[in-house]
C-alpha cells in the first residue's frame, strides 16, 4: 500500500506545519548553518521534541520511540476525524477534513491545513514553483477519495484505526530514516536541527510561491 500520500503528519512536520508540508520535502542535505538568535530559537525547537518524544531521557530518539508518539499522536488525530464517534473515518468524514471551517464543530481551527490549504490556491502551479526553485521534482498528490482507499486496505468503505495507524506508521517511519541521517537506527539532536532547518527552507520556497500567486492574482483583478 501507498501511504506516503495520506493526510498525516510527523512530530517534526507538526511543529512547523502549514502549507509547505503539502508539497514534497526534498531529502534534507546541506541545511545552512543557523546563526545568532535564530540558532537559540531552533535549539529551544529542538530540545522540546527531544523532551517530548525521547521517553528515556537519552538525547536520542529511537524509532520505537518515535512510533510510540506518533501511536499518541495518532488516536488524538482519528478521535477529532471520526466527527459522529463510531470508531470508524467515513469517507465524508474523512473528506470534511481541511473542509472544517464554519462548519460549527470547531475542532478543525488550526489543524490539518498543512495537509488541505486554501482552495483558490493552483496547486499544481504551487509544484512547479517550488520545483523549479528547488530543482527537486515534487511529486502530486492523489486527490482525497484515492488517498482514502489507500489507507482503507479492507476496502470495508471505513478506515479503522487500525488501518489509520498502519498509515501513518509506514509514513512516520520514512521520515524517521530520513532524519536519521546516519542510519545508525537513533535520531540526535544534530540531525533533527539539520531537518528542521531544511523543512523551514522549504516553507520558505513554498510560501513565496504561493504569495507570488496571490499577487499575480490581485494585480489581474
Ligand atoms: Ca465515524
Ligand atoms: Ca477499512
Ligand atoms: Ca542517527
């Protein structure tokens, strides 16, 4: 099954998430040394996951470390999906997602828009910004009825938890070995700032396309 597609996110991705992590994240390589204040902010940014996520207090994150949070993480997330809390995501429910604004509950504020940005945004537009800036290839993203089948590998028409977190696993595991840069099975602190700082870039890149969209927009009126 293809998960890399789903609606999800990892705990680095949550901490800085927005509009950027719709698009790919190139494999982070040569992240510019953080400077002066900025450096004091990442490190603080640094500590906190480490605080939140290395249960054992080693200065290491170890992937069943990882995975243990993102299982945390991952019940809180399907809880606020499963609007009419049957234990199942319907389609429609799985749908509403990113769709939740004004639509009373609430819940949606704040959440998941990294995932489902504004609907007058030219993604596809956005994509080729951002990978002509980068020079990385950004792969599209399947539209949310296929990203549902995806996660649903019982094709039962629901997605369970079971089949929610087996998503997210495979996904959150990927980028566990992407940051663990030098694949000795721990993420440290170094690798993590070195990640964080290439995802911020990234945002960057996106957030300027998206801007140079909005104004072309206005300025043809
Ligand atoms: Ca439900
Ligand atoms: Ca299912
Ligand atoms: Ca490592």
């Amino acid at each position: 099954m293809k998960m890399r597609n789903l609606v999800m996110t990892t705990m680095a991705l949550a901490l800085a998430g927005n509009i950027a992590a719709v698009y790919a994240m190139p494999p982070a390589d040569g992240a510019n040394r953080p400077d002066g204040d900025q450096h004091g902010k990442l490190r603080h940014k640094v500590n906190r996951i480490f605080n939140a996520v290395d249960a054992d207090g080693s200065d290491t994150i170890t992937l069943d470390e990882w995975l243990a949070k993102l299982t945390e993480k991952a019940r809180i997330h399907f809880d606020r999906i499963d609007s009419d809390d049957d234990n199942l995501i319907s389609l429609d429910e799985f749908l509403a997602v990113g769709h939740g604004r004004g639509d009373g509950r609430g819940h949606d504020r704040g959440r998941d828009h990294d995932h489902e940005p504004d609907i007058d945004v030219d993604h596809d537009a956005v994509r080729a910004c951002v990978a002509d800036a980068t020079g990385d290839d950004v792969p599209q993203r399947p539209d949310r009825e296929t990203a549902f089948g995806e996660i649903d590998t019982n094709d039962d028409g629901f997605i369970d938890f079971d089949e929610f977190l087996a998503a997210k696993t495979e996904r959150a595991t990927n980028r566990f070995n992407t940051i663990d840069a030098d694949s000795d099975g721990a993420i440290t602190k170094q690798e993590l700032a070195k990640e964080l700082m290439q995802h911020r870039k990234h945002r960057r890149t996106v957030r300027d396309c998206v801007e140079d969209q909005r104004e072309t927009d206005e300025l043809l009126g």
